[in-house]
C-alpha cells in the first residue's frame, strides 16, 4: 500500500535562502533509493480556512519505504538545513484500499457507535 508524504511548508520571506537551496539540491538524492517521487509541489489554491505557505506531496511504495528515507542517514544529514531554514508540517498518510466509499466508512462507524 503506498504512503503519502505531505509537507505544509512556509519559508521565511518565501524565498529559500543558501542553506535551504543546498537541501533542495541534495534531497532528491535521498529519496531515490526508496522509491519515493514528487506528485505536487508549490502554492495552493485555498478553497476553504487558511494555509499560508505551500505544499509538498510526495509517493513512497510503502509506510516502511517512506520511514526509513526519514530516518535513513543520508536524509538525517541534511534534515537540519530544512529544519533550521523553514518552518513545515510534515505528515505520513497511507493509500485508501480500492474498494474505499466514504459511505462505507460512515457505515462502519454507524456499526462502531452502535457496538455491533
């Protein structure tokens, strides 16, 4: 089951500074022997509430691929120059099986408040 990676991401002033181009540059890097790839990137169109910044959403082929790019060495080497350069939300979130209906899913809750 794949994972997605969506980062709510806000750069003081909006503009990467020199640290925070140098892990741009390097990231990739990190991310290829995982499997994981870019599926959006940049601002959004805020259609409801607030979301000052941007986004990042990216795919890995499982929750494990995704966990152990986090925590693999070559990511936690630069983790500091994204850290210390820009301020983000950084969530892990896993495919929906095939056969997923939110009505499906109300019902199973219906099925949970009820206790049957």
């Amino acid at each position: 089951m794949k994972t997605y990676l969506i980062n709510h991401l806000r750069i003081p002033g909006d503009i990467p500074n020199d640290a925070g181009l140098t892990y741009l540059e390097q990231v990739e890097a990190t991310v290829a022997p995982f499997g994981g790839r870019w599926l959006a990137q940049g601002s959004a169109d805020v259609v409801e509430g607030a979301w000052p910044g941007s986004v990042v959403l990216m795919e890995f082929p499982s929750r494990d691929a995704a966990t152990s790019w986090y925590n693999s060495p070559a990511y936690q080497a630069i983790l500091p120059l994204r850290l210390k350069n820009a301020i983000s939300d950084l969530i892990l979130i896993d495919q929906i099986p095939e056969d997923f209906t939110i009505k499906g899913f109300a019902s199973e809750v219906r099925r949970a408040i009820r206790g049957s």
